[in-house]
C-alpha cells in the first residue's frame, strides 16, 4: 500500500536500534533476487535495487554524506526490465534527507550523464562503474515544482511558484515530506514555524500530469477556493494550482486514517466504517461539476491494468502464477481474472475516488469522516471503489474483512447507496486484489516473494468462490 500520509507511506523511515539494522530477505525472496540479477546482467546497479544488504554497503562506501552518514530503506521502486530503475530511499534518522537512486543499462550510459546533468548541485553521488546516480528531491527535474517549494540549503534562490500558491504558503516555511514516487509525484506538508496558520498540503506532479490529478479532486471537493469553504463531499479542498509547475496545494485535514484505527482496535472503529460507507454513497451520488468528456471504456481499462500487473507477476513469480492458474487448458490466473471482469461487466457508472483503501480515509476527533487522495477521481464503475477497499482488507486482516465490508455496507445503504451483490463484486474484487499482489516488491519488503505468493493464492480463492 502506514503513517499518517497520504499515500501509507512511512513519513522518515524507521528509527530506534532495529532501524540500524539491514533486513535480511527470506529464503525465496533471496533466491527470487538472484534469479532476477541474473537475467539483467547488463543493469550493474540493479542489486543496490533488489539487495538491501547490498545496498547499506554500497551506501557505507561511498564517503558521500548523507549516504554514508545512516541506512537507506527502499520504500517505493519502479524497475522496467532490460533498462534500469529508480527507487525512492528513506533514512533511519529523521535528520538525514530523502534521496533517490535511479540506475542504468549499460547501453545507456548517455543517461546517467543527462541524469546528473539534470540533478545539478543536488547530485549527491555518482557511481560510473554501476551506472547509479543518488540525489536529493529537489534533484527530481520530472518534478520541477519542488525546486520551488523545497529547495536545498544553499541552492540558487528559485524561480518563485505562481501567485495563489505563493499565498497558500505564505507564513508556512516548515516543510515535512509525507510521500514520494521519483519522477511521479511528491507530497509534503507545509506548516508556521509557530503553528500559528493551519498547516497546508503540496504536491508536486509532472506538469503534463497535474490537469488530470486536479480534476480529480474537482470531482469530490469542489474547484480550488479559500480554506473552509464547503466541499462536494468532506474531503481536503484544493487550493491553489500552478499549472505550469506541476504544484496544488490542498487543505490538511486534522484526523487519524481509518487503517490506524483497525490496526489497534479503536473504539470508533464501528462507527466510522459505517460513517465511512455513508461517505461513499454520498460520492457515488454526486453529480459532476460541469458536463464530463466521454469517459473511457472502463472494463478496457481495467482489463488492461490487469494484464500490466500480470506482466510484472510473470517477471517476479512465474511458478506461483502457474500454479494458481485455473482448470482451463492454457488459462493463466490472469486470464481467469479477466474472463471474470468480461462476463461480470462494468455495473453502474459514476463518481468514484479511484484508488480507495483504509489508509484513504481519515477520522476526525468528532468522528467525522473525510476521503483524501483525489488524484485518481473521476467518473467509472461503482463496484470498483467497493472492490479496492475490500482488496485492501483482503492483504492487511483477511480474516476481519467480511466483517469490515458488512459494517461499511451498514452506512452505504442507510444513506441511500445501491450496494454491488457478491457476484458483481467477485471479479472485481479479484482484479484489485492482484494488482495488489505487485505491492510488497514495489515497497521493498524482504519477504515480498513470499507475500506475492499468498496475494495470488487469495486471488485464486476469490474466483473459486465464484464458481460454487
């Protein structure tokens, strides 16, 4: 999929005795590695990606500060086989900065070269023989709002962001980073000093990307406007856009995400998924705010999401993917899940947020819910929202999530939404659940072989549970 972000990432990494230490993969995630490696012979770097011990010793010997100064946790990564990949480092210590580490095939050596070109003086080291560049956020030229916003002690004085965000941060020169994806998207929370002004949210986008994310939130919250007016449906409002840079800030919302109160059994758990439910059937019911395009055909779209993530599966565990496939001669699990989705269809069509999970929603001191994370909003099928938060369930507390769903469908319905039956649900259910399954490599985690394989053997449960 965490901390109090916006994204379930973790805010700074880890800290405390266990962070000085280097997580050792399991046994099949280990051998899952080396086999990896050994297909991509021509990425030198690619290990200081995939082998966190690697990593902290090819850190350690670098004599860059900060790499040499702390341990570095891959907490997001982006790998394109047969070309290289990027990965977004996290420290032990708070006090030492987030960094990336971007690597290369050597074919393409005129890219490191063009890379570090780019980075400039936020470059914080090179590694010829390895074909790997770290650097700084504000190194991110994909980005190029947070030069702006963040920018590092001793750089150039940047160029200024446009005025309304300019006054959205005015007074607000404390910036903590809460989530970032290299060269996608970079979110931090820009607060007084004092605390004297409510804090703010930024994100930075690549320019070409940020039309789409802001008619995301324009979908749920409502058109940028001033702080506290009224939104569509309770969500963090946007405030302000520059468009040439790829910045929006957006209202911070005071709460904890509904995924924190699960995780330690608070007592406004029940009524918060039932809050929650309500929530969502406002969103379903929202009518749009002004006439939208043509949307795409959303089962292609998402057949096509299937097979992407099925593409990494087969890199990652083919023999576990085989052995989940289905009866049918030939049929792969993927194939299964997206005859599920053709002969399920689409369902009714409308506002959705896109990307819901637990961690997506927040809760107030006054038990009031919000949806945050709008990027991926717009118009598409009902169930799908209903699928992920389940998907997401299915990973963290499988064996609590009928439970959580029923509770959720409790306020769903109450306030008026039309809830997908079980065998509407299924094949969608199966399909987010396996986009799921490429997670725990993308996060770093040690046993993500081993994560995988149960992730794709629930998705094998789900389908059979359809054909009962």
């Amino acid at each position: 999929m965490p901390d109090a972000t916006l994204d379930g990432d973790r805010v700074g990494g880890a800290t405390g005795p266990a962070a000085d230490r280097v997580p050792s993969p399991s046994g099949a995630t280990a051998r899952e590695v080396e086999r990896l490696l050994a297909a991509e012979p021509d990425v030198p770097g690619l290990r200081l990606l995939l082998d966190a011990e690697a990593l902290a010793g090819w850190a350690a010997a670098t004599g860059a500060h900060p790499l040499a100064d702390g341990r570095y946790a891959v907490r997001y990564l982006r790998w394109k086989p047969g070309a290289g990949g990027v990965a977004r480092l996290v420290p032990a210590e708070r006090a030492l900065p987030e960094v990336f580490l971007a690597v290369w095939h050597t074919g393409a050596a005129a890219k490191l070269a063009k890379g570090v070109g780019r980075a400039g003086r936020h470059a914080v080291h090179v590694d010829p023989d390895r074909l790997a560049l770290v650097a700084r956020a504000a190194g991110d030229r994909d980005l190029p709002g947070l030069r702006l916003v963040a920018p590092a002690a001793g750089d150039e004085v940047p160029a200024r962001p446009g005025r309304d965000v300019r006054r959205a941060l005015r007074g607000r020169t404390s910036l903590r980073p809460l989530a970032w994806k290299p060269g996608r998207r970079w979110v931090g929370r820009a607060s007084s000093p004092d605390g004297a002004l409510d804090p703010v949210v930024v994100r930075a986008y690549r320019p070409a990307d940020l039309g789409r994310a802001v008619e995301g939130w324009r979908t749920v919250a409502g058109p940028p406007g001033p702080p506290g007016a009224a939104g569509r449906v309770r969500a963090p409002r946007p405030l302000a856009v520059d468009a040439r840079r790829g910045l929006l800030v957006t209202e911070h919302l005071p709460g904890v995400p509904l995924d924190r109160l699960l995780a330690v059994g608070d007592a406004r758990v029940e009524g918060a998924l039932a809050a929650a439910g309500a929530v969502l059937a406002d969103l379903h019911r929202l009518g749009p705010p002004r006439p939208p395009a043509q949307p795409a055909d959303p089962l292609a779209a998402e057949i096509a999401a299937v097979r992407a993530a099925g593409r990494m599966l087969r890199r990652l565990r083919p023999d576990v993917l085989d052995a989940t496939a289905g009866r049918t001669s030939g049929a792969t699990l993927v194939d299964d899940v997206v005859r599920g989705l053709l002969r399920g269809g689409s369902g009714p069509l409308g506002p959705v947020h896109g990307d819901l999970s637990a961690d997506q929603i927040l809760v107030d001191a006054r038990g009031r819910v919000s949806v945050l994370d709008l990027d991926e909003a717009g118009r598409g099928p009902l169930v799908a929202d209903v699928a992920d938060l389940a998907a997401s369930w299915l990973v963290e507390a499988p064996a609590a999530a009928d439970d959580r769903l029923g509770r959720l469908l409790d306020g769903y319905a109450a306030r008026g939404g039309s809830w997908p039956d079980p065998d509407a649900l299924r094949p969608w259910l199966a399909a987010r659940l396996l986009r799921r399954a490429v997670a725990p490599f993308r996060t770093g985690s040690p046993t993500w072989a081993e994560q995988t394989d149960e992730l794709l053997r629930r998705v094998r449960g789900v389908l059979d549970r359809g054909q009962r």
